[in-house]
C-alpha cells in the first residue's frame, strides 16, 4: 500500500482546499492508497477525515512512516513537508488566484504543478515563470455517487438558496439577491458561513432548492444535484448557467475571473439572470458535468501523476538527482519570500502600534463618546418605548373619536330621519283633521236640513192633531144634530 501526505494550510472550517483534501483521500482510500493529512491546525475538518478512518497529524518529526509521494497544498506546510522529508516527490498543487498561501513553491523535489483551472495556471506559469510543460490543469471535481440527482425542476423556480462562505446578510449583493428573489416570488434562504448556517451535509440539503447562487465548488455540487445555478458571490455575478455559458465557466472553475463579469450586480441585474431559467438548459449542463466533471475521472488522472513522480523518482532518486546546491538555492530563495513577507507584515504592524500609540487620546475620547453614546442610546430606546405607548394611546383616542363620530353621525341620521317622518305624519294628520271637519260641518249642515224637515213635519201633525181634535169636539155635535 503506497502512501501519500497530503499537506493543507488548515484542517479546520468547512472551505475550498479542506474539503478538496477530505474527498481525494477518502478517494483514494477506497483506491488501495494510505493516505496521511497533515496541517498545523486542526479543527472539524480533521474530524471528518479521521471518522473516515484517514490518520491526520499535525507534527511530522512524530509521524513513523515516510510517505511515497506528497500531495501538497499552501506552501508553508508544503515546504515543511518537503524538509523532513528529503527525496520524496512532491504534485504541488494551486487551488486560488489571490490567498497568500497559494503561492506557487519553487523546489528541485517537486515533480509536477497541478492546477484546478486556467487562472490558477497562468499564475504558476506567467506570474513565477514555471515551465508550462510542469504544469498540469485538473478541473475541480464533484462526487456524483455522493451528490444524487434530485427531481426534475419546475417550470418557475419556487426556492432559492445562497451556497457559500461569503456571503452574509449585510452584503449589498445579498441584498440584491434578497430583492430580485421577493420580487419573483421565490424563498430565498442561505447555507455557508457568512450566514452563520454552514451546510454539513450539501448532498441532502441542495434537492431541496430548485435555484442556487454559488461558486466555485459549490456551484459544481449544485450542478451536479441538478439545480439551476447563477454562479454569483461576493465578487460579483458571470450569470446563469447554460449550455452556452458552460464552455466559458468551466476552465475558470466558475470562479473569481468570471465573477468580475459583474462585479457589483443590481436586483434587476440578478432578476434579468433569474429570467433565463430553462428547466432544460439547467438539464443538460447537469448532465454534461456529471459525465466530464466525476470525480473518479480526476482521482485516476491523480493516480497516475503519484505512479509517474514515484517512478521517476525510483528510476533517478531525487536525493540523488539534486545537487546540495540546488536545494539549498531553493531553501535559502524560500526563506527570502518569507523574510520579505514578513518584515512587510511586521512594518504593517509596527505603523499600526503606532498608530494606536498616537491614538491612545483618540481611544480614550472615544471610548468617552461610546459611554455616552450607549447613556443616549438607553435614553433613545426609553423615548422610543414612551413615544410608542403614546401611538398606542393615540391611536386607541383616534379609535374613540372615530367610533364617536360613527355614533354621531348614526344619531344625525335616525335624527333626520324622525324628522321627516313627525313632519309628514303631522302633514298627514292636519290633513286629515281638515278632511273630517269638513266631513263633520257636511253632516252638521245635512243633519240640521233634516231637523227642520222633522220641525216642519212636526208643526204639520201637531195642525193636524189640533184640526182632529177640533173635529173630534164638533163631530158628535154634528152626528147628533143629523140623526
């Protein structure tokens, strides 16, 4: 079984590099290879490579074995590696165009460059004049057997996520996110550092999002799960993720180059983005990448770089192969580049004492006006508590006289309303009473007609009666004289 060290700046947060460690050593754990992690600080990183069963170190003089090859990131563990083990071929690897501790190492022990795309290569070979024919480009990989294939996508994406370190809640390109997804419609949620929601596990998490805004490695993940990707962060915004976009993307690992197409982009920037999803665009980039991009495809080509350094190594022992002066040269140039960093990093931070020293009244008038400030801060948040108990009695008084006015105005109308109606029942009244007087004085005038009708018939039958009796007195008088 042939060992490997591979050597990383930290093992600690979840980032780039770390997690590019962990998947090439359980790669090639499961390859027949002993691989061996080493940084100077360790952290949850290691934790994961050692519940992988791979051994992680942090002092090499302690470490028992002597690998075969070294995998090396960042320089500074790099060259520590390469002193304690002299001879042992080393695959250097650059990972980013601007950290410090990518810096290409120049070293007769290393036998090939490798670099994760076309930018990082023009920095090893352009930037510290290594001969191209050293330099290998190894596209950044994904583990597909790892990240499943979710379901097919919508018609209209209904949830967004933001995948990455980056990017926090204050950003203004977070914000732009933020707005362009409301305006669309679309719940937008964030995964990485910068949002205090680090993702442990992306394979589950990124199914559940139909758009995702990455870069880098996380937009590989999110391509290879099948999500519609807007390579966007912090730098900036390249844009969907087409089959048209891919070939340009891709060389650049969807990275910091391609950001720089829109360094500080607009809500309506990312909403004009948003407004090329393609359900089926977003099908075939996914599928392309997970047939060019696997990793297994990337871990044989690794593979057999390690063979190729080991075996050159065997045919002409580099121990050997490299005069003294020749590694001392690239010691002593090392220690230079050091040397010249730090004094620079030392003045920086010699100014800054100084500047602090020179501050010290500045710090102390400050630190006045920040007790101060905290008194009328307490004050501002008493007022505001005041201020807010006043709305509420305000409103509730607004309430009261609006309720008041409704009653008010409710009592005009039924009052208005009576009005018209005891105005009309009094028309209708007198009215009436008009009518029934006049009724009244009919009768009166007929009743009294018929009175003196019954008078006069009357006055008629008393005659009547008077003459009867008259003849009543004279009858028998006259009956008697005619018998």
């Amino acid at each position: 079984m042939k060992r490997i060290l591979i050597t990383n700046n930290t093992l600690g947060p979840r980032a780039g590099s770390e997690m590019y460690v962990r998947d090439v050593a359980f790669a090639l754990l499961k390859e027949g290879w002993q691989p061996i992690a080493f940084s100077t600080e360790l952290g949850v990183v290691a934790e994961e490579l050692r519940s992988l069963t791979i051994p992680v170190v942090s002092d090499l003089a302690r470490l028992p074995c002597r690998p075969d090859v070294i995998h090396a990131h960042h320089h500074l563990d790099a060259m520590a590696a390469i002193q304690q083990f002299p001879g042992v071929p080393v695959i250097y690897y650059c990972h980013g165009w601007l950290p410090w501790e990518e810096t290409p190492l120049r070293h007769p022990q290393i036998f090939r460059y490798v670099a994760v795309d076309e930018l990082c290569r023009e920095r090893i070979v352009i930037e510290h004049s290594i001969p191209p024919s050293q330099v290998e480009v190894l596209l950044n990989f994904v583990d597909t057997s790892r990240f499943r294939l979710r379901p097919p996508l919508p018609e209209k994406p209904q949830r967004a996520l933001i995948f990455g370190n980056q990017l926090g809640p204050a950003h203004p390109v977070y914000l732009a996110l933020r707005g362009a997804c409301e305006a669309r419609g679309i719940a937008l949620e964030i995964a990485g550092a910068g949002g205090g929601a680090a993702s442990s596990q992306p394979e589950l998490q990124l199914p559940q999002f139909d758009l995702v805004f990455a870069k880098g490695r996380c937009a590989l993940e999110a391509m290879a799960a099948g999500c519609a990707v807007i390579v966007c962060d912090a730098m900036g915004m390249a844009g969907m993720v087409t089959p048209e976009t891919f070939d340009t993307f891709r060389p650049l690992n969807f990275g910091v180059r391609t950001l720089l197409r829109n360094p500080a982009p607009t809500q309506q920037d990312i909403e004009e983005q948003i407004g090329l999803y393609e359900p089926e665009k977003s099908r075939q980039v996914t599928q392309r990448l997970r047939a060019e991009g696997d990793q297994a495809l990337v871990v044989r080509r690794l593979i057999a770089l390690y063979e190729a350094a080991i075996g050159a190594a065997a045919a002409s022992p580099v121990v050997d192969a490299i005069p003294p002066s020749a590694e001392a040269q690239a010691t002593a140039d090392y220690l230079l580049f050091l040397a010249r960093d730090t004094k620079e990093a030392r003045r920086a931070l010699h100014t800054l004492a100084e500047s602090q020293q020179l501050n010290e009244s500045q710090a102390a008038q400050l630190a006045a006006l920040q007790s101060r400030f905290a008194a009328l801060e307490a004050t501002h948040s008493a007022l505001q508590t005041t201020h807010s108990a006043l709305e509420i009695a305000h409103n509730a008084l607004q309430q009261a006289h609006a309720d008041l006015e409704n009653v008010h105005a409710r009592q005009q109308s039924e009052h208005a309303t009576l009005k018209e109606t005891t105005q009309a029942a009094q028309t209708d009244a007198l009215a009436n009473l008009k009518a029934a007087r006049a009724d009244w004085q009919t009768e009166r005038a007929a009743l009294a007609s018929e009175l003196e009708a019954v008078r006069r018939y009357a006055e008629e039958l008393l005659a009547r009666l008077r003459r009867y009796q008259g003849l009543r007195r004279f009858l028998p008088r006259w009956l008697a004289k005619k018998q």
